[in-house]
C-alpha cells in the first residue's frame, strides 16, 4: 500500500469541514484500492486469518460498506434493492468471478457514486435511511472514516504477510 506524504493533511488544514472529511475518506478508499496491487488472484485470495478476511474479500467488504452508508442511508433503499449482502459478514464472501480487477472496479464505481450522493448534502443534514434513524452527513462521514481506516490497518497487515510468504 502506498505510504502517505509526511504533508498529505496540510493540503485541507485551512479548507472546510466538508471538505476535510471526503479528502480524508478518499485518500483511505484509494489506500484500500490500491492494497491489491502487484499480488497475484492467488495472493489476493488467499486466507491468512481464522475469519472470512482476505485482501480481495476486504475490497469487497468495504465496497459494501459504501453501499450502506452512502446509498441505504441516503435512499432508504433497502439491501435487496441495492443488491448487496444482508450482513457485513457476508459481504467478505467471494465468488469465482471476484477478480482483482472486478472487485477493484466495482469498489471505484462504488465510491465514485458515493460522491454523487452525498455532493448536494451538507454535513448536518440528515440522512434517513439508517436503522438508528436519521444521522447527519457528519456522522456517517465520520463512521466511514473510522471504518475504513480500521480495514487499511487489515490490509497493511495482510499485505505484509502476503509479501513475506512470496
């Protein structure tokens, strides 16, 4: 995974909140997209931990977290009409057409759409379509956040093993 500049944040100390918030996001979701690469699928399958965690796996569960947050929080759409897993656990499953390339692709698309919904959005407005009821931007902002820097640490460790292993 890419190491970050020793200046990466100076770029939005001065810039609004809002705008704090999604560079922070995007620079964790392009740490986790970039997490598979240079391995092989057999690398990026391969599990090293008791649980359903792998690289591949955890690019597909964080594309489904987006899902959650930005999507069926904003919508109020359902999981099933999303098209994503009921459970996170679930989410990790990977099927035999889960390529590097497909999941990096959906996990791109997915967060490109991420940005549309929330582009109209203010950090305290509320979005209704959580199971706690409705939540301010800034929250889910700041859950994401928390999640995938969570799934970054996942992935360096992995990753390292991964490499080690050869």
């Amino acid at each position: 995974m890419p190491t970050f500049p020793p200046t990466f944040a100076e770029d939005v100390i001065d810039a609004p909140a809002q705008r704090q918030f999604e560079f922070f996001v995007d620079e964790h979701r392009a740490a986790l997209a970039s997490c598979l690469d240079g391995l092989s699928e057999e690398q990026a399958r391969r599990s090293l931990v008791p649980s359903r965690t792998t690289l591949l796996g955890l690019v597909k569960h964080v594309t489904f977290v987006e899902q959650v947050w930005f999507d069926e929080a904003i919508t109020s759409r359902s999981r099933a009409e999303i098209g994503i897993p009921a459970t996170p656990d679930e989410s990790f499953v990977l099927a035999a057409d889960d390529t590097i390339a497909a999941v990096r692709e959906r996990y791109l698309a997915v967060c490109a759409a991420s940005r549309r919904a929330t582009a109209d959005l203010g950090l305290d407005d509320r979005v209704p379509g959580n199971r706690r009821g409705p939540l301010p931007l800034r929250w889910v902002y700041l859950h994401v956040l928390r999640e995938l820097a969570q799934h970054c640490g996942h992935a360096d460790i992995l990753r390292e093993q991964l490499l080690a292993d050869g």
